[in-house]
C-alpha cells in the first residue's frame, strides 16, 4: 500500500482546479480527481504533465497502458468507454485505490469493484503508469 500524507486528507473536490486550469496551485483551494492524483503522484517522486484524462489516456511520450497494476498506475473510469471526463483515480495495491470524487468531497479508498458498482464509473476504461525519466 501507497503512504498518503495527512494533508491529502484535508483536501475537498473542486471542479474548477484541473490540470492546466489557471487557477491550480497544487491543492491549495481543492482540486479535481487529476489533480489529486497528479499530486499524490508528485508527493512519491513521479511527475506527469498536466494531461486532461483523455489526453492521458491517448499519451504514449510520457505514459503507458498497462494491465498488470502496480501501485501509484493511475486509472480511469467513466459512465462509457470514452476517456473524455474520465474520473481518475490512483492504484495503491491490494485492489485498492485512492480518489476524490465530487460526490465524496473527500479523499476516499475503494476497493476497485466498487467503482464499478457506481453509474458514473461503471466502465474501467484502463490503466496508465507514468514512465520514468
């Protein structure tokens, strides 16, 4: 399992701080299910641009599809199999992950069946680890 310092559990969803918005400072005023991610990521040492889901699913210079989990892979759901709007969440080992949804409004773990059981999650669409420079 992934270590998740104090402060991201202080941290509430806000749709408006996403990746490239001109308002994100990290998580300064919230973040996104992205940014989040992109941050807790940042925290272990592992940088990713500031890529919209679906332009993070279509990355291949900086990211790459995977179907073995290992923790900190980023994965993403959404209602269809469009990575467009996708939730983004991240993998923390033992059919867990982390992620911060508007309807939680909060940093919460899941096991990865239950993002499935959701309206707005109900298709993984895949997983994506960030390569290492």
């Amino acid at each position: 399992m992934i270590e998740i310092p104090s402060r991201f559990y202080e941290v509430t969803y806000n749709g408006a701080h996403y990746p490239g918005s001109p308002k994100t400072n990290g998580l300064e005023g919230g973040a996104n299910c992205q940014v989040f991610a992109y941050e807790l990521l940042k925290h272990h040492g592992i940088e990713v641009p500031d890529l919209r889901s679906s332009d993070l699913w279509e990355d291949t210079e900086h990211t790459i599809q995977v179907t073995e989990l290992e923790p900190l892979d980023l994965l993403l759901w959404n209602k269809t199999d469009n990575a467009w709007g996708a939730h983004v969440g991240l993998y923390m080992g033992e059919n867990q992950a982390v992620h911060l949804s508007k309807q939680n409004n909060e940093l919460a773990i899941w096991p990865l069946e239950k993002f499935l059981d959701q309206p707005l999650y109900k298709v993984f669409i895949g997983a994506k680890r960030v390569l290492k420079k």
